[in-house]
C-alpha cells in the first residue's frame, strides 16, 4: 500500500471514489433539494468532487492511495481551505445540475462548515477530503491512509498543526480515536436541513 501525488489520467476514478464514499454525507445530502433533478445527485456528487480534485490539481495537494496497482483512496490536502472563487473557475460542469445562485449558495454552505475550524485552529495544513473506496472500508484502510499517508506526507513537508471538519458522529469518534482533539462544534444549516459540524486538529511533529 503506497501513497503517491495524483495525474491528470487519476482524476475520473478519484471522484468516482470520492463520490461514492459521500453519497450519504450530511453536508451534501442537504443540498439535493438545490438540485433542477434531485435524482441526479449521485452524478452531481461525483462531479463535485472531479471539481474539487481539479482545483487541487492545481493550487493544492492531491494524494492518491494505491494498493496492488488498485486505487482504493484519495485525499485533499492545503495549506488553507479553498476559497469560492477557486471553484467557481472550475464549476461549469455542475451548472449542468443546478443554476448558478444555488450553485453559490452551496459553496457558501460549505464555507460555513468550514467557518470555526477557521476561527479556532491555527493549522499549517487543512485536510478538505479523505475518502476510501467504500467496497474497501471497514478494513482499516482510512486509518492506515491518514496516519501512514497524509500525516506522513505533512511530517515529510515540515511538519505542522492538521485540520479538517466532519459531519457525522462516527466520524468524529474516529478521529479521536486517531489522536484529534475537538477544537469546536458548531451546525449550519440549508433550507431547514440542520447539519452537525465537528472541527479537528493534531500536531504533527
């Protein structure tokens, strides 16, 4: 099992991953409702994160987790959490599924789950996604991904307070599990879907 940047040729099987793994996240089943065809939303989440991993193809980090030559995970790594504006140069394929004030709407959405982590964490690092194939979790796989791969790719570019945000209990029980510590815990909400919002940090020396 290794970690490596990901390619151009990666991007389509990362967001498929991606996608599947957070086809029931709270953070983004609220906004099925902004959808023209909430229907289309397993489509719409895939090419989310195509979105999401372009911009970081660019600006950021993109990892990939690879094992007997099958990509089984993917991770989005920053020194800061994008800006709208970022994905806004990357979103015409999502306008496909939405008009443009929802598609702002839901940036600003996730921009105010990101809000307190923000506030309360002076991070060196923040972790906007890690995802694992989901016919592969419940193996240890993601524990082994964030503390063998990412922690170790933060630990081989200087080190460094981590951050990142979660939306579901087991997540956040997971994460202290792995040495987190909660630095906050807040809601946001969309058209009357309230959405719990854990924020993370770790040094990593």
């Amino acid at each position: 099992m290794h970690v490596y940047s990901a390619r151009p040729e990666h991007i389509d099987k990362l967001a498929e991953i991606a996608g599947a793994a957070f086809e029931n996240y709270p953070l983004h089943t609220a906004v099925k409702g902004l959808l023209a065809d909430p229907e289309e939303f397993p489509n719409w989440i895939r090419d989310v994160h195509a979105v999401m991993i372009r911009v970081f193809a660019r600006y950021h980090t993109v990892l990939v987790l690879e094992d007997q030559g099958e990509i089984l995970g993917v991770a989005l790594l920053n020194h800061r959490p994008p800006g709208m504006l970022e994905y806004l140069r990357y979103c015409r394929p999502l306008l496909g599924y939405m008009r443009f004030d929802r598609l702002v709407r839901f940036f600003a959405f996730t921009e105010a789950a990101d809000s307190v982590v923000r506030r309360e964490s002076d991070f060196d690092w923040f972790l906007t996604v890690i995802a694992v194939d989901p016919s592969r979790q419940h193996q240890g796989i993601g524990r082994r991904f964030l503390e063998k791969g990412i922690e170790g790719y933060v630990r081989s570019h200087g080190s460094g307070r981590l951050a990142f945000i979660t939306c579901t209990p087991t997540n956040a029980r997971f994460y202290s599990s792995a040495g987190y510590r909660i630095v906050g815990e807040h809601s946001v909400s969309l058209d009357g879907n309230d959405v719990p919002v854990w924020s993370f940090e770790k040094v990593i020396e």
